[in-house]
C-alpha cells in the first residue's frame, strides 16, 4: 500500500515537473545539442547539409583572422567589466549598508539600471548619450573641454561599452547588501578591541565573510561578458575598425549575414568552450582565496 502510495506521487511529481521538462527539452536541449551537430556541417539554412568534419573549427583557427581580433576585444571587454562592475557594485553596497534616513529609496535609485539589463532601450540610450553631439560632449563643451569621439574613435569605443555593463550594477549590488547584513556583529567588535581601524576592518573581517558572493558574482559577470551582443550590435555595429566587435556580434553576423550557419555554431562552440575553461579556472583557484562559514 506505501509503495502504491509513494509511486502515485512519484508520478504526480513528474506531470507536474512536464511543462518544464518540454520547455526544457525543445526550447535548451534539443538546440544545443543540434548547434553542436551543425558546427561540424556547411549548413547554410537554404541548401544541402554535408557533413565536413572539423573544418569549420580548422578555418576558424587557421584562417580567420577576424576570430581572433574579436577574441582579442572580447577578453579586453571580460577584463575591464567583470572587475569594474563588481567593485562598483561592492563600494555602493558598503556605503548603502548603514541605517539612515531615506536609505530604502537611495537602494531602489541604486539598483533601477539593472532592471534594463541588455535591452534595446538602454543601449539606443547609451549611444544617444556618447555620440559625437551627446549630452555627454555637451556637458564638456560646456566647461571648455574639447569633444571626445567616444563611439568614433578605437581608443575609447571599448571602454565605452564596457561602463554601460557596469553601470548596470544593481543585481550584484543587492546581493553585497543581503551578504553584508550576515556579518556577525561579533566580528566587528573583536576587531574594535584590537584597534583595527575601518581599511583593516573591511579586509580582515568583512572581506573573508563575503568571498562566496564574490565569486558567485565572478562566474555569473564573466559569463555574461563573454556571450555579450546587445551593445555592441546597436550601438557601435563593431566599429570602428573591429574595436568592438566581439565573438557573439561576429556569431551573429557568420550564421544571420552570410548565412554560414555550420561556421556560426563551431563559434558558438567556442565561446562555450572559452566560458568552460573559465569556469574550471576560476573553480580551480577558489580554494585559495574562497572563505566558507565552516572554514
């Protein structure tokens, strides 16, 4: 009679995990492992499939000089925004993490870019800002400071995506906060007997108790950086002269402009393969300077 019992609701169980287990299925699975099928095809979309081995992947690492300026521009991006962000978003944290009137609110301002994440809207809006005859040039020219090509020019355009990203900070912000608040108060006031001023403080107590969501917050950054398209698709198109132009945009451009829909998935296959790698590395070194509660 139990066992009756307990494999009804095992099957209940499983009609109501379906509707996932569909989405799942048809709309993740099914098209990842078919990007990896295709990255060894000619597949164009239009014509015969023909089966090519690995030459996609031979042409993309030996004959492709465009893969590697655009693996070039997309670690630049990686290194500049995964830190950025996350120190933005901990500095905000520190400061936002005091009682004090009208706090709630200052969290909600602090936090309402990320609502936008990668849209089209915020993107469009970042280009209107830093264009030739931005707001951003208007304000410098109002000091008598000469206008800055932001967009325009191959020493800036980069840089110039990459603080759209970190300006979006709020997610990690949020977390910073929850994380900060499960601080033992204990700790603080050891490190007050000792004579710890705040600098130490922060780096001694703080620091150790928060490494978890840091590097929670490493992985979830780098990931995102290493996929980005939006940005670099509306506002810069890759431009100038292949500064921005980054593998997920070069991606795009392979399977939906030229219509090599077997090259883009072996790019597609790449990048996975480069977040993988950097997944493990990042696993690999957690030891190290990762602190858990246990510890």
């Amino acid at each position: 009679m139990k066992k009756s019992v307990i494999a009804k609701r095992g099957y209940q169980a499983y009609f109501y995990l379906l509707p996932w287990l569909i989405g799942f299925s048809f709309l993740q699975l099914y098209p990842f492992l078919s990007s990896l099928y295709y990255s060894f095809t000619n597949y164009n979309a239009f014509g015969k499939m023909n089966f090519i081995g690995l030459n996609n992947y031979i042409s993309l690492f030996t004959k492709d000089k465009e893969f590697y300026k655009s693996l070039g521009v997309t670690i630049k991006y990686t290194i500049f925004t995964v830190p950025g962000k996350i120190i933005m978003s901990l500095v905000i944290a520190v400061m936002l993490n005091k009682a004090r009137k009208g706090i709630g609110i200052m969290r909600t301002i602090f936090y309402l870019p990320s609502l936008f994440g990668g849209s089209i809207a915020v993107a469009i809006l970042w280009k209107l800002l830093f264009m030739d005859n931005g707001f951003i040039n208007t304000i410098l020219s109002t000091f008598g400071i000469k206008s800055v090509s932001w967009l325009g020019d191959p020493r800036f355009a980069l840089n110039t995506l990459s603080l759209l990203e970190v300006w979006q900070f709020g997610s990690s912000m949020v977390m910073f906060l929850a994380v900060l608040k499960q601080v033992p108060a204990s700790l603080y006031e050891a490190a007050q007997i000792d004579g710890a001023n705040k600098v130490k403080t922060f780096f001694k107590v703080t620091f150790p108790q928060i490494t978890p969501i840091i590097f929670f917050s490493v992985i979830m950054q780098s990931i995102n950086a290493l996929q980005n398209f939006t940005s670099a698709f509306v506002i810069t198109q890759g431009g100038p002269v292949k500064s921005t132009y980054m593998l997920g945009l070069k991606l795009y451009n392979d399977g939906f402009a030229y219509y090599k829909m077997g090259y883009a998935s072996a790019t597609s296959w790449v990048i996975f393969l480069l977040i993988l790698f950097v997944t493990v590395i990042l696993f690999a070194t957690s030891k190290f300077w990762v602190f858990y509660g246990d510890e």
